[in-house]
C-alpha cells in the first residue's frame, strides 16, 4: 500500500548502522514505529529486552505475529501510531524490565505522517530516552538547522527545546525498496533530562506559535496580529523590549534562548496587568 509510506528498507548496511546507532541494551524497551516487514524489527528484537511494534497495516501485523511467534520479548500491536497510547504501551511493558529501563523509539518513519508522528513523540517528555529516525532528509534538516539557517522553524524549536537531535548520516533512495522520490536521513535525537532554557514551556511555545503565525512578517506584527496581544501594541513594544529583542526581527532568526526571554517578559507583563 503505497499511501501507507511503505518503502521498505533492503540495505543491510544501513539497517546494521541504524541498530547500532541506536544503541540498544538488554535493558531497554524499544518501541519501533512502523515495523513493515520485520527489516530491523529482527536485529532490534535481539538486543532489546523488549520490543513493541506497531504497524497499521493488518496485513503486514499478521505477517510479523507469524514471524515472532513463541518470543516473548517480542509484542507486534496492529494500531495507528497516531491514536495508539504510549504511555499505556509502555507501562504495559515496565514491568518487564529492570526498574531502571529506558524507552527507545527507533523507526524507518512512513513519511506522509513525519510531523505529527514527531510531535506526538515530542509531546510526551520524560516517556522516552531517545529516538533514532529514518526520515526524509529535508525533515532532518529542520530538526538539526539553527537560527537563521535554511529550513529552520516551529518544528526546530520543539525539536531542540526537548531533545538534542543529531543527523547521523543520508541514506539515498536505493537503499528501499520501492525507492522514495526524496533523499532520507538517520536522525538520533536525545531527550534533554531537563529543559535547556528557563520559561514555561506552555508559554514559551505559544509565543513560538504567534511568531511563526504569520510567516514572513516581523516578529512585533505576527505577536500583534496573535490572541496572546489580540492588537495590544503597547503591550508588544513592553515585552520585546523588556526581552531586548528588535520587533522587526523575524521568527526565523531567534534562538531557544530567545524565544525563552519573550516567554518571561510576557508572564511578567502578565504578572502586572493582573496587579
Ligand atoms: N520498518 C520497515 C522497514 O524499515 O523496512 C518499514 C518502514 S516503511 C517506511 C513505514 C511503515 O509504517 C510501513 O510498514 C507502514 O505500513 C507503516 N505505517 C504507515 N502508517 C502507519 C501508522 N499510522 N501507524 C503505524 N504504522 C504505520
């Protein structure tokens, strides 16, 4: 089923060098995303203590169940990644494992649905350790670009404010079976223990989501132009300034750190409107 992202990875090179990268101990959960045919589902099952896969697809689900059938540290879900619930999935399979396991994520990613796969995956702090991801190349630019750099945006700033992300190295179109039309990377992005800026995270990604409201206007207009100001322009001019950032900038260019200091004058200015 093509609409289903299925290009399966025939590699084996590449297969080796993601399980590596991934670094796997017998004391961890992994929960692989879109399991396919089983490429890296097989060598990841023999270095994790468990292994859960969750394929949508009921044909390939049924296929992996037949394959692993009598291992037990192997559990194939057939559900949607993006409905299924991960933290009941892994606590399901803690118990398991040593109290001091860790959750892995590791995926040859189905494409159409990298976003909000990522983002369920980011909204989730403290579940999972880390993620190594096969994803389109374009995608893992984003996630690795800095301010002021091509491709760098929302999705950057979450990536970056939750974890550490890494491109490992590019994978090219031959290496699947059918080959994608674009380019992939392997990705590893480290979960942070702790958040590396210091804002409300609530706050600081609303103010990430008003800059990036309204592209290719200045920071001071897209803020105006968000219900955080809802046209106060007063109040806007207040909190750039109190955060020492020119308004005529645009989102694009600011930093975690950046965006962390609008964060703390708005809930300063808050804090005095309330008074
Ligand atoms: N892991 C295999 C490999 O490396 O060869 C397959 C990777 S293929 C790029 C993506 C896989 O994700 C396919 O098996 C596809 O059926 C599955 N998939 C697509 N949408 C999904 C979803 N919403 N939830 C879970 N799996 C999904």
């Amino acid at each position: 089923m093509r609409t289903l992202g299925q290009n399966f990875l025939v590699d084996t090179r590449i297969r080796d060098s993601i399980v590596n990268c991934a670094g796997v101990r017998f004391s961890d959960l992994v929960v692989e995303i879109g399991p396919g045919k089983g490429a890296l589902t097989r060598p990841l099952a023999q270095r994790a203590g468990v292994l859960a896969a969750i394929e949508v697809d009921p044909v390939l689900a049924h296929d992996l169940r037949r394959m692993f059938r009598g291992e037990e540290n192997v559990h194939i879900y057939q559900d949607d990644i993006l409905s299924c619930d991960l933290r009941e999935l892994v606590h399901e399979h803690s118990a398991e494992l040593p109290k001091a396991y860790r959750a892995l994520v590791v995926a040859n990613l189905p494409y159409y649905i990298t976003t909000p796969i990522l983002n369920k995956l980011l909204s989730n702090p403290g579940l999972f350790s880390a993620f190594t991801l096969m994803v389109q190349l374009e995608v893992a630019q984003k996630l690795t670009a800095g301010p002021g750099s091509k491709g760098y945006g929302e999705l950057s700033v979450r990536a970056q404010y939750f974890t550490e992300p890494a491109l490992l190295f590019e994978v090219p179109p031959s290496a699947f079976d059918p080959p994608p039309s674009v380019r992939s990377a392997v990705v590893r992005m480290r979960v942070r223990p702790e958040s590396p800026v210091d804002a409300d995270p609530d706050v600081m990604f609303s103010i990430v989501g008003a800059g990036y409201g309204q592209r290719r206007k200045t920071l001071r207009n897209s803020l105006l132009a968000s219900h955080l100001f809802a046209g106060k322009k007063d109040a806007v001019a207040e909190v750039l300034s109190c955060a020492s950032i020119d308004g005529r900038r645009r989102a694009e260019t600011l930093s975690l750190e950046e965006f962390a200091a609008i964060a703390r004058a708005y809930v300063k200015h808050k804090a005095g409107e309330d008074d």
